[in-house]
C-alpha cells in the first residue's frame, strides 16, 4: 500500500460525519463534498479508507471467486460509484500509478474496473494529466465490429490495468490477455484493496508488476 496513507503515518481513525471527515484528536478537517473541498492527499487517503470502513465492508457468510468462504466481503462498488467518493479514488489511484512513464491508458475487465478508470481518467484531467479509459468485456461482441476492448485504440500504447479489488488475479490476467491481443502493453496492475490471497504472485508471475492503494491491514482485516 502507499506508505504515507499507512495508519502509523496518519492521526487516529477518522471518521464520517455527514459530509464531514472527523478525526476525534483534530476535530474536523474538511468537507468530503463541495467546491470548498481541499485536494490535500493525505485527506483523500483518509477519506477513502473511512468510507470504505463506513460503506464497503460487509460482515457474513461470502462466497469468494476462488470459492473460498470468507467472514467478510469488500464491496468496492458501494463507494466507487458513489459520488463522493469516486473523486477521491481517482486521487489515490493517479497517486499509486505515478511512477510509471508514458502510460497512455487505464481500464481493465468490466465491471469492477469502470469505475477506477473513470475516477483516474476524470482527476488526471482536472490535475492536467492525460490518461484515456478503455473496458475490457468479457467477452467480444457476436454482433457490430466484435470488439472485446471498447475505447481508444491501444495498438503500440502502454497501458495500466485497474480493478477495484482482487482475489485470484483472474480479471487482470483476462484483461491482460485482450489487451495484449490489440497490440497494448500493460506495465502494470494497479488495484484498489488487495485482498493477500495471492492475486500479486499470480499477476507478477506474468511479468507484470502489481501495486495496490489500500491493504487489509489498512481496514483493521485479516487474510482470508
């Protein structure tokens, strides 16, 4: 994960108050909602993880893609289409990709990955950045010009493939795979929440490298 957005480095948990972010030793630190919103990305890192925390972690009986059960579930939709919070994905994303050069691109493997692509390519723009979108369908089109990648053409161009939260690694890999097929290159996967089930080893083992904004330890969860 990001090292700076790592609890150690941050005050005490915040939390959510309306539209406030609420640490309990600072008191408020700024609007989540508004023109007056600061893009500070300390802020952003602890908004995201409190909403997150607050809206997206779900406790039960799940049954993973791997086929595993698992006492919680992170359901990264509830907040990566909420309009408060997709800005701040964006930021922590355009964040953890940085280092990167030359990437044109980010997308990945409909449905998780739209909206992280999205919030990337909508707050590089307002930063000044060039980043375009793509989608991967799971399939390519029986009908029209049976496309399986839909937007820019990525012939000869580096791109990232997101998503919003991993557990084996088989979305990135299908993702890869068709962008591969249009001539793109991946430099990397980058992802949301890393779910510690071995998606980075599997992505990796690809010859791919593998980032990822938020961990489990990040959101007080274990492995499982």
């Amino acid at each position: 994960s990001i090292t700076a957005s790592t609890p150690s480095s941050l005050p005490s948990a915040p939390y959510i108050v309306g539209p406030w972010l609420v640490d309990k030793e600072r008191g408020v630190l700024d609007r989540l909602a508004g023109s007056d919103l600061v893009w500070d990305r300390r802020i952003a890192v602890m908004a995201t993880f409190a909403f997150i925390k607050a809206d997206a972690v779900f406790h039960g009986d799940f049954v993973l893609t791997s086929g595993k059960h698992s006492s919680y579930y992170v359901d990264l939709r509830k907040v990566s289409l909420d309009h408060r919070v997709a800005p701040l994905i964006g930021k922590v994303m355009l964040e953890l990709i940085a280092e990167f050069d030359g990437v044109d691109a980010v997308g990945g493997l409909t449905m998780g990955a739209d909206p992280i692509a999205s919030a990337i390519l909508h707050q590089g723009a307002a930063a000044g950045l060039v980043y375009d979108a793509f989608v991967v369908r799971k399939e390519p089109k029986d009908h029209g010009r049976g496309r399986q990648v839909e937007g820019p053409d990525l012939a000869g161009r580096k791109v990232i493939v997101v998503e919003d939260t991993s557990t084996t690694g088989g979305s990135p890999l299908k993702a890869i795979e068709a962008v591969r097929k249009v001539g793109g290159e991946v430099v990397a996967v980058a992802v949301v929440v890393d779910r510690a089930t071995g998606a980075r080893e599997i992505i990796e083992a690809e010859g791919v490298q593998y980032r990822a904004a938020i961990s489990l330890d990040d959101l007080g969860l274990s492995p499982q």
